[in-house]
C-alpha cells in the first residue's frame, strides 16, 4: 500500500512528467503570441525540455522565464531570419507549382533541397540557442553542420516534428481534433521527445574533465567544418558553477546553459 502512494513509483512519477509538458505548453502559447517573439519562446521551451530529458528541471516557469531573458535578442534576430526565409520558399512554391517546363522543374528540385535544409536548420537553431551561447552567423552554421554530421538522429526528429505538424496543418479533420492536443501538449512534447535526441547529441561536443581532449580530438577529425564548431562563447554567469570542467579555452564547444 505504502508503495501505491509512494510520490517516487512510475506512475506518479509519469504523471508528474505529463503535468509538467502540460505547464509548459501553456506558458510557451502564451509568449508566442505577440509573433515576435516565436524564438525566444521556442528556445525557452527547448532549454527546458533539454533539462528534463536529463531528470534535472524542477522549475519549469522559473526556468522558461530565465531562458526567455537571456536570449530575447537573439532569438527576435533568428526567428525573424527564420520567417523570412520561409515565406519566401511558400513564395517561390506558389509561383512555380502551375510552371511545367524542364528547366522549371530543376529549379523545383533545387528549391526542395533548399526546403529540407531549412527544416533541418529550424529543428536544431533553437536548441542549439539554448545550449550553447555564440555568435548569430556561428549558430547558424553549426546548426547546419550538426543536422549533416547527424543525419540519422536528424530525419528521425524531423518526422516526428513535422508529420504532426503538416498533418495538423492540411487534414481539416486533424485540425479539429489535434488543435486540443496542441493546445494541451503538443508543442512541448514534440520538444521533450526531441530533446532526448539532443541530449545525444550535444553531449559530444561537451567534454567532461577525462574526456576533454578526447572531445577536442574527435572535432578536428571530422570532415565538416571544424572552425564554426569551436568558434563559440564562454558559458553565461548563471551557470558558470554547472558547466566548470567544460570551461577550458580548449577549442571544444562549451555550454551556455547546462
């Protein structure tokens, strides 16, 4: 008996995890309607989500709110970046859709390869924002470099990402009834269900004391561009204490928010 009501079994345990993802949803609808400020509420909610895939979060708001601060700015810059780019290809797509001629339709294929590096870059920028603190043109880089590098974990996330999303988007009938979910949970727990992906993937580029120069090693092997991997910022102040062992000036990426 004393186990069923025990806070620390799986079920209480789960539903806590759930009340959570529920909280946090309604926190990030809500900063994301002014529209500007998409992105930061985007990078609020992976900094969060990024923390509960490691069992370390115990105060969402606190925490969506601190993440929100810190990275208004740039998340304004990359959202809006991000905006334009993409209604832009929808431009592009609506004016050559009824366009058949050869030449047309290589550019048709050239823009859908534009199109798939886009929705890679949109699924890794804000979390990377989240992570790591650095320069705008850098995160964008990086954020391309480590969807290619990880291409697998990539088209995985970017399905369960985005099926639910254009699913939502173009079934009448899965508007209706999704709009609940979305409304409920859905946003965080795509981002939650990311993050554990992320976790990953970002610990690679995170030496841990030990694993430091092996870190620093397996970043000038690689075959991508090596300098928008290591041309990153101190950690913030805030969580100096967190991310001390990955403090060197070792050339690795190093943690902004751990």
């Amino acid at each position: 008996m004393d186990r069923l009501f025990n806070m620390d079994n799986k079920f209480f345990t789960f539903m806590g995890k759930v009340a959570d993802l529920m909280i946090l949803n309604v926190i990030f609808i809500i900063c994301c309607i002014p529209i500007v400020t998409i992105g930061p509420a985007l990078t609020a909610m992976n900094y969060v989500t990024l923390k509960m895939a490691r069992n370390e979060e115990s105060y969402i708001i606190r925490s969506f709110l601190k993440s929100f601060k810190e990275n208004l700015k740039q998340g304004i810059l990359i959202w809006l970046i991000m905006l334009v780019l993409g209604i832009v290809l929808i431009t592009d797509y609506m004016i050559m859709r009824n366009l058949d001629s050869g030449f047309m339709q290589v550019i048709k294929y050239g823009l859908g390869m534009i199109t798939f590096i886009y929705l890679m870059v949109m699924l890794y920028i804000f979390p990377l924002l989240s992570k790591f603190d650095n320069t705008l043109k850098n995160t964008f880089k990086n954020a391309i470099l480590m969807s290619i590098r990880h291409l697998p974990f990539t088209i995985l996330m970017m399905l369960i990402t985005y099926i639910p999303l254009g699913a939502t988007i173009l079934l009448p009938i899965v508007l209706v009834y999704g709009a609940i979910v979305w409304i409920m949970i859905g946003f965080s727990l795509i981002a939650f269900i990311n993050a554990k992906f992320f976790v990953k993937i970002f610990d690679k580029y995170i030496p841990h004391d030990d694993e430091e120069e092996e870190g620093v090693a397996a970043l000038e092997e690689s075959p991508l561009d090596e300098q928008a991997l290591e041309d990153t910022a101190a950690p913030s102040d805030d969580d100096e204490e967190e991310t001390e062992s990955a403090n060197e000036p070792d050339g690795a990426l190093t943690p902004a928010h751990a």
